[in-house]
C-alpha cells in the first residue's frame, strides 16, 4: 500500500534491521526499542489490524505465531527466559502504524498491567 511505512520496509524501499524474511513475513528492529529485544513481526501484504483479517489469513498469522515468533525467540535468546507478544490494534490500542505488525519483546522482566 502506497504511503504505509511498513509495507517500504517489507519492499525494502528503506532500510531497517532485518532480522528475519520469508516468503509472507518479516521481522525488524524496532526503531525505539522498549526492551533489550524489541522486534516487530509482520506480513508482508498489507492488512491493517487484527480486525482486517479474512478466513484466508489464517494459515498465515498461525504461521507468524506457531512458526516464525518462536523461531525467533530462540534465535534471539529469550525463549529460555520468556517474552511477550502485543498486537496494539485501534485507538485504546494505542496503535500508531496501520499495517498489522506484533511487537516481540523480551531480555528484561515485563510489568503488569502494561499501561
Ligand atoms: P504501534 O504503536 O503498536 O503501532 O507500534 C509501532 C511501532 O513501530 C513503534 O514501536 C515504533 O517505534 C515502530 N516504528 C515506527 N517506524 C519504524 C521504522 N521505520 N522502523 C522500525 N520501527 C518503526
Ligand atoms: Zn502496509
């Protein structure tokens, strides 16, 4: 989608810390990194929230959950230890770029509530 800054990062039209592409996926550092591991995942075709997805999508977010975050939290080394995933979605969500990305966070101990 033209104007969408994380459908350029999937084209690489600009740059980011890749750390991770497929085919449907790719995962880069975020930009301000809220915990020693802060990475967002996302698909590379352009659905702007969890609220966007189709029946057709499914294959591909159980791909990103089941397949693509733990493979990259053992590669990023908080598997042993433990991290989190957040999909900020809509206004309350606090959501800020309107392509579907899950935040992958980890490397220090997570609070709750998250505010
Ligand atoms: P959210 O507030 O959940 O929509 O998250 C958007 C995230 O994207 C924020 O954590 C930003 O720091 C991050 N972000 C925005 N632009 C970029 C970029 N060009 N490269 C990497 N991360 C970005
Ligand atoms: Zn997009």
């Amino acid at each position: 989608m033209a104007d969408c800054i994380f459908c350029k990062i999937a084209g690489k039209e600009i740059p980011s810390g890749m750390v991770y592409e497929d085919d449907r996926v790719v995962a880069f550092k975020d930009l301000e990194p809220q915990a020693p591991v802060h990475v967002l995942v996302i698909p590379k075709k352009h659905v702007e929230s969890i609220l966007a997805l189709q029946e057709e999508d499914k294959e591909l977010i159980g791909h990103i959950l089941c397949e693509v975050v733990p493979k990259l939290a053992k590669e990023l080394g908080v598997d042993a230890k433990g991290f989190r995933i957040v999909a900020n979605t809509g206004e309350d969500g606090n959501q800020t770029v309107k392509h579907l990305h899950f935040h992958l966070l980890g490397g220090r101990s997570m609070q709750w509530p998250p505010g």
